[in-house]
C-alpha cells in the first residue's frame, strides 16, 4: 500500500509553496547584487586619487607652511551664520589683526565638487565676512592660507556642533628659526 501511494501523480511543482518559499532566498540574494553593481558602477569613489606619490611627496611643503603660520604667530576665529549665509572672524599675528586678503577652503568630507573657497578681505580691525550660502551641516576639512600659498591653518570643523571655530599655529619650529 505504501509503494502504491509514493507513485500516485500529485500536483505539478510549481502548486506547491515549498519551492516557492526556497527560492526566496537565492533571488533576493540575485537583486541585491545587481543593485549593489549598479551602485558601485554608477557613483565613482571620490576618496581614491590617481596621483598619490605626488600627494605624499607634497606633505613637506605643507609642513613647510606650517611652521611660517608658527613663525607668524597666527590665530584664526571664524563662526558660520546659516540664516545669513556668512562666515565671519578675525585672523590675528601675534595679536595684531592681519589686513592681507587670504582664502579659506572648505573640504567636503566625501564630495569634492562640493569643496568651497572663499575669500576673505579684512577690514582695519582683522575682521572679515565671506559669503557661503548653503554650507551644508557636515565634517568639514578647513584651510586657512595665505593669498601667495605661503603658510597656512588647517583643522577639521562642524558647525553645528562647534559654533566658533578656532584655529592656532602650533607646529613644531626648526631648530634656530625665531617665533
């Protein structure tokens, strides 16, 4: 009787939902590569750059700027108002305001095509205004630096988290160079 009932035709596969339920799986598996490849070939990672000996090879010019923003004693205060759009601060050497026009450049974390430059023109006092409406609330990378690229102030910032941002010129000055 048993061997009887093992050979009976029952319903075709396909009627049943085991199978169904089993291949759930393996096809969400299937979809979700596809998607993951299609992002992954869509959106190139802006964090790789092509010329990364020239990069390093860079650094000791940047340390180089270091240690004239040492030298000169500078010190950089800015805070961001969002609903006007403005940067605003001083930048100061050794106490006294610095009038040069130089440029602060903000870094997006992850897309560079949302970098900033601005450009800051101190009044008589050192206090400048630069406009950069829209400055997302993010972890941005700023430098300061001089109009001729002669020295420079870097630190991380976000302005939401950290209203003023403030930056001193601490590097390390060569042996014999005078502060």
């Amino acid at each position: 009787m048993r061997a009887n009932m093992s050979l009976q035709p029952g319903a075709p596969w396909y009627r049943h939902r085991w199978p169904w339920f089993l291949m759930i799986g393996p096809v969400l598996v299937l979809v979700g590569g596809a998607v993951m490849m299609w992002l992954a070939l869509s959106r190139p990672d802006a964090m790789v750059v092509g010329d990364y000996y020239k990069q390093g090879k860079a650094i000791n010019q940047e340390l180089g700027r270091d240690r004239a923003a040492s030298r000169l004693g500078l010190r950089f205060e800015a805070s961001y108002d969002a609903a006007a759009g403005r940067v605003t601060g001083t930048l100061l050497s050794h106490g006294e305001p610095v009038r040069a026009p130089f440029h602060i450049r903000l870094a997006h974390p992850t897309q560079p095509e949302r970098d900033r430059v601005l450009e800051a023109l101190p009044d008589a006092r050192g206090r400048f205004v630069a406009e950069a409406a829209g400055l997302e609330p993010t972890h941005w990378q700023v430098v300061v630096e001089g109009g001729a690229r002669n020295w420079r102030l870097a630190r991380s910032w976000s302005w939401q988290r950290e209203p003023v941002l403030a930056i001193a010129a601490d590097a390390e000055l060569e042996s014999g160079a005078r502060p």
